[in-house]
C-alpha cells in the first residue's frame, strides 16, 4: 500500500485535533485591474470606482484545517484557490469574514520569490532565510543541509542569475523546507524539477506529514491530490463546491472541468481533431461569424478503445474568463450509443442553423463524455459574434463517414 | 515564504532582515566595480567641488573653510534625500517579494534608510578625518549634540520615508513630487549658506524660531557646530571688507539655542513619524494586492 495511505492511517484524523486555520466566511473583491487610478490625474478626473467593475474572487468560504491534515485546493483556472492561500499566508487581506491561523507559517508560493539574481546562491540562502523568520544561527546550522538537499554543489558560490531555472527551483525548495513550521502553505510549485527531484520535495513533504505537521496545497494534479492529501477541497468561482475525501473531490473536479484541463483524460480512449467550422455551403473554413448566419462545425473523432456506454457530446460557446458555457448548441446533451462508435476514425459535424445574437469574443468548445469524465475535448478560440440574448442554438449532430480502423 | 513567530523574537529577526536586505543592496550596488565603496565618495567630492567654485571662488563667501562647513550639513542632507527617495520607490521596487512572500513590508523603507545611513556614514568618517588635515579637530563637548541631532534626523527620515512609501504604491506620482519637493526643501535649509543669513532678515520673533520648524534646519545647524565649529567670522580682509568680521557666522555659541532649535525640529520629526507609520500601517496590508 502506498506510503500516504499509511499516512493518513498514522495522523488517524483525529476530529477533535488542534484547529490551526480557521476560516470563516471569507470574501475576496477585486477591482478590475484597468480600472484601476495609478496617477493623480486618473484620480481626479474618476473619483468613483462603480459596482460593475469588481470582481469577487472568493465568496463567503469557509475552511477549517486540523493539526496533522493534509489539504489540497483544487478547482479549475480562476476558481480562488491561489487567492485563498494568499489571504491565508497573510498576503492578501479579506474584504469580509475572518481568518485565524495559529502557530508558525512557512508560506512558498513562488520558488525563489526572494532570490536576487546578483547574489550567490549562498547570499540568497541567508537572505531568503531572513525573509522567512529563521534567525541567522539557525541558518548557519542548516547551511550544510540546504545545500545537499539543493544539489548544486560548488554553484552555490556563483550568482543566481547565472543558474538553469531546474537550479534556481532547487535552491528555493531546499530553503522552504528546512525551516521548521507547524503549517506549510504551498501553491502549485510541486510541479516543477526533473522526476527525481519531485520524488525528493514529496519524500520531503511525507516526513512533514510524519512529523504531524499541516500541510495546505494548490494542485491540479488528481494523482497527487489522491497520494499525499487526507481532504480535498474543490473551488469553483470563488465558493466551496466540495469538501471532503481526495477522491470524491477530484471525481467532481473531473466533472466540472470541461475543455479547460483537457490533458488529464486526452489521448487515453479518444482524440478529437480537425475541429473546424465550415461555410455549409462550400464547405471552406469561416473567420467571421454574423448573428443568424449558419455554418457547419465539424472534426474527427478517433476512439482508441471500446466505449463501455453511450458517449455524450456537448457542443458549447465560451465567453473569455466565464468558467460556464454561455450558449449551448442543443440540446445541451447530444448522446450517440456506444455501437455507433466502434474503435477508429469517424467524422462527426454539426449544422449550426443560426449563430446566437451576442456580441463579443467567444470559443467553441466541444467536450466528449462518458457519465462524468471527459474522454475528449478540443477548443476553437477567437470566435467573434456581432450583437441579445438567445441562450439555446438549434442545430443537429450528424454522424456521417464512418471507417473502420 | 515566510514565517510568523512570537512576538519576542520579532524585532530581533526584523532587525536581521533589515540588515540582510542593506547587505544585499550595498553588495549589488558595488559588486564589479573595482574601486566598490569609494564610489560612495565620488557624489559628495563632485558637490564639494563644484559648490566650493561657486560659493567660494566666484561669489567669494566670506565663510572660511567653506568646503567643510557645507559638507558638514551636506552630508546630512545626502543621508536625508538618499533615505526619503529610496524609501519611496522600496515597495514598487520590491514588487515582486510583497506579491509572493509574507513579511514585514516596513523592513524595506527602513533597509532603504540603512542603506543610505551606511553610505554616509563612511563620508562623515572621511570628512572627520579630513577636520584633523586642515587643523580643525572637532574635539569639543559641543561634539555630542549629534546624537540628539541624529534621533531628529533618522525619526524625520523614517517617518516621510514611510508616509511617502505608502503613498506611493496607489499614487505613483508621489515619487516624483518627493524628488522636486526634496530639492526645493534643500535651498531652504541652511546647508549651502550659514542660519546667520536667514537670521538677519528674520530677526528674533517668532518667525525666526517657525524656521526651525523645518525638521532639517535644526539637526544640521547642531551639526555645523559639532563638526565644523567656526562659530565667529575670523577676521580676515574679507570679512573686513563686508563688515562680518568678529560677528556671528553659526547662530550661537550657545548650547542651549542648538538644543531648543533641534526641539522645534523635533516636533514636526515627530509628526512626520507618526503621519508615516499610521499611514504604512494602514496601508500595508493592501500592497502586495495593489502593486
């Protein structure tokens, strides 16, 4: 069995345990970043930032972490979780609700947020170290350590700037985790360095989790969400969607991804290609799009194994930073039985009988599930639609040219 | 990244982040250049040339040893600008640090201060050792007025360092206000000429006693007696001529007029430190979404 299932055995989730994050009914507001008055001539000549122009990154959240869990933030792009762990590392101050965090943090959002490129790798341990709260003595005693856990031997002595971004990676994982916090908050840095170095920063973090130390993460991946946490909490569009065991979380992460995180399911059981709208009259390729007009949408299906059950299609317009599909072409839902699509390549198409009345920028976006996981996705970006509010889009999915492969 | 820890130990690790960072910045600033740290000399040995031609040679001040008494106050000055300005852009500068790790944000207008106290430090050392040269040692108990004069400096500095650091984060035009403001600040501080000159035309009521009210003019005449110390003008043809010779060229011989100037200078020091650590404070928290 796996070391973190052991783990989590070992830390037992004691629900009585010490409460050390403590969040309660947090909100996070943004102003819209061009809005935003820089000079005092802005200032003057726009006194009032108006309702319209903000931006809630996070809405009334709650989160409590017990001593000795391991939680993982996960959600798709946008959905809070960076802003979560900035307002919980103390960066970021929320607009309502409270947090409390007791004991020591050691927040690592960035790799090497505090190198200078100008100092040696050994100047930037102690200044890093400064940064961090750890006095220099301890700093002396752990030098040794930090430098064997960072690999990098003699270029220690050298500028940073002179590094290989592998190397500068190190140097910073190597500061963060030998000081010696209660809580270790982490963003999305486990994903960098080679293999054996990602094996060495988990080992790092399972000895954290032995030690029944807290740990909270941002990951994207389902495989280590599942391997390293004791919960998983899943954000979507700034609001807790779901808290509770890794596995459940990232089955309905899974679901609600859509087209955003295509690489966790593509190329497995199917691939989409030559995803294309097309004049339905001559059949060429179409860059402009007007409100009303038809066209036909087209791609290749190639399914590498056989489908288990009926495949569903979704076909939906996307608008710029909007997690949810704005327009569908309909139904939502375009389910073509499994023995239709056998093993090979099929050309699918939809005749699209009228473009909605929206004006702005959109993609396409065509996902391919079974149940709730999406097997394969593609996305047509840049799509421009002319000015209303048609929400549903009649058009028809036609299965045509089936070869067998 | 970073770490929060009781508040015992704070201000001793603060104090260690400070100096890490004015490490950093003088390391930077000198790494590469053969002669490093005598640079530091170069800014001030350009002035004293250049406002010694001026002052001594073209207008022919009757002020003896002309370049020790401007740089007395000078150097003060250098530390004052130097400590204001780079505290000022500290935030913008460290943009990317606020954004990524937590931390006292004011470590880095104090570091900006350290930083240019440590570079003037070394020019007051040489100035001092340039007083012993041409025979005028400062060895005097009026030698100890620096340190009151220093607290008002450093306490003036810190707190406009502050007020404008904070400020400028939302308002980036206060960077270059602080720069014109600095400069028209200078002219009115008796630097380049002796308090004397605004004495005569102020006289002895209260608008003379208002002028200490500039946080800068107190510290610097305490300097000027400390370290230069011509307190009369010696009495030379040229003083002769101009009819100063045996008057008064520093406002007193007085201790105790220094004392009470640089507590009028203390006052408004103090409100400038209060001003700017409420406004830090305040805004703090903001930054690293702001920037």
């Amino acid at each position: 069995m796996s070391d973190a299932v052991d783990a989590i055995d070992r830390m037992g989730l004691d629900p009585g345990a010490e409460i050390l994050i403590e969040a309660r009914g947090v909100s996070k507001r943004f102003a819209s970043y061009h809005r935003r008055a820089t000079s005092l001539k802005e200032r003057l000549v726009r006194r009032e930032e108006s309702e319209g122009d903000v931006f809630w990154a996070l809405r009334d959240v709650d989160l409590v972490v017990r001593r000795g869990e391991t939680v993982a933030l996960t959600g798709p792009n946008g959905s809070g979780k960076s802003t979560m762990l900035k307002v919980l590392a103390g960066i970021l101050r929320p607009n309502e609700g409270s947090v409390d965090v007791r004991g020591r943090v050691a927040s690592l959002l960035e790799l090497g947020a505090g190198f200078d490129g100008e100092l040696t790798g050994r100047e930037n341990i102690y200044l890093n170290s400064a940064l961090l709260g750890v006095p220099r003595e301890e700093t002396d005693a752990l030098f040794d350590m930090i430098v064997d856990f960072s690999e990098l031997g003699e270029f220690i002595e050298y500028p940073v700037k002179h590094y290989s971004s592998g190397m500068y990676v190190r140097l910073g994982f190597a500061v963060a985790v030998h000081v010696d916090p209660d809580i270790l908050i982490v963003d999305e840095v486990l994903a960098v360095g080679d293999a054996a170095f990602q094996r060495k920063c988990l080992n790092r973090i399972e000895e954290f989790q032995r030690q029944g130390k807290t740990i909270l993460f941002v990951s994207h991946a389902a495989g280590q969400v599942e391997s390293l946490c004791t919960r998983a909490v899943l954000l979507e569009r700034g609001q807790v969607l779901f808290d509770g065991p890794p596995r459940q979380t990232i089955k309905r992460l899974n679901g609600i991804l859509g087209v955003d995180n295509i690489a966790m399911v593509a190329g497995e059981m199917a691939r989409i290609s030559d995803f294309a709208i097309v004049d339905t009259g001559t059949d060429e390729g179409v860059e402009e799009f007007t409100a009303g007009s038809s066209a036909r949408v087209t791609c290749t299906l190639t399914i590498h194994q056989p489908l288990p059950e009926d495949a569903r299609f979704s076909l939906h317009i996307n608008a710029p930073g909007q997690s949810d599909a704005v327009a569908h072409v309909s139904p939502n839902w375009h389910v073509v039985s499994a023995d239709r699509l056998p093993v090979g390549e099929h050309a699918i198409s939809w005749q699209v009988d009228e473009w909605p009345d929206m004006p702005g920028d959109f993609s396409l976006a065509l996902g391919v599930f079974l149940g709730p996981t999406l097997i394969a996705a593609a996305r047509l970006d840049g799509l421009r639609l002319s000015s209303g509010q048609v929400r549903h889009v009649p058009g028809t999915l036609v299965l045509d040219g089936t070869t067998q492969g | 990244m970073g770490l929060t820890r009781t508040r015992g130990t704070q201000t001793r690790l603060r104090t260690a982040l400070i100096r890490q960072l004015v490490r950093k910045d003088l390391k930077v600033k000198y790494q590469g250049s053969t002669l490093g740290f005598l640079w530091s000399l170069a800014n001030p040995l350009l002035i004293l040339v250049v406002y010694t031609f001026v002052f001594a040679v073209v207008f022919k001040s009757p002020v003896p040893y002309f370049g020790i008494f401007l740089m007395s106050g000078m150097l003060l000055w250098n530390f004052f600008t130097m400590g204001v300005s780079g505290a000022t852009t500290s935030i913008l500068a460290n943009a990317g640090l606020v954004k990524k790790v937590p931390f006292a944000h004011e470590s880095l207008p104090l570091a900006a201060i350290g930083f240019a106290g440590a570079q003037v430090a070394l020019q007051y050392i040489v100035l001092v050792g340039a007083l012993f040269v041409v025979g005028l040692p400062p060895l005097r108990p009026e030698l100890l007025l620096i340190i009151p004069a220093l607290v008002v400096v450093i306490a003036a500095t810190v707190g406009l360092g502050m007020f404008a650091a904070a400020s400028t984060v939302r308002l980036r035009d206060t960077q270059h206000f602080v720069e014109v403001a600095l400069f028209a600040w200078m002219w009115m501080t008796p630097i380049i000429y002796p308090a004397t000159f605004v004495h005569e035309r102020l006289g002895d009521g209260a608008l003379f006693w208002a002028y200490y009210l500039n946080p800068m003019a107190g510290p610097i005449v305490c300097f000027q007696r400390a370290l230069y110390g011509v307190v009369h003008y010696p009495d030379t043809e040229a003083t002769r001529a101009s009819g100063q010779a045996g008057q008064l060229l520093l406002p007193s011989a007085d201790v105790s007029f220094y004392l009470q100037a640089l507590g009028l200078s203390a006052i408004t020091a103090t409100v400038f430190l209060i001003a700017g650590l409420w406004l830090f404070r305040r805004r703090s928290a903001d930054f690293a979404e702001e920037l």
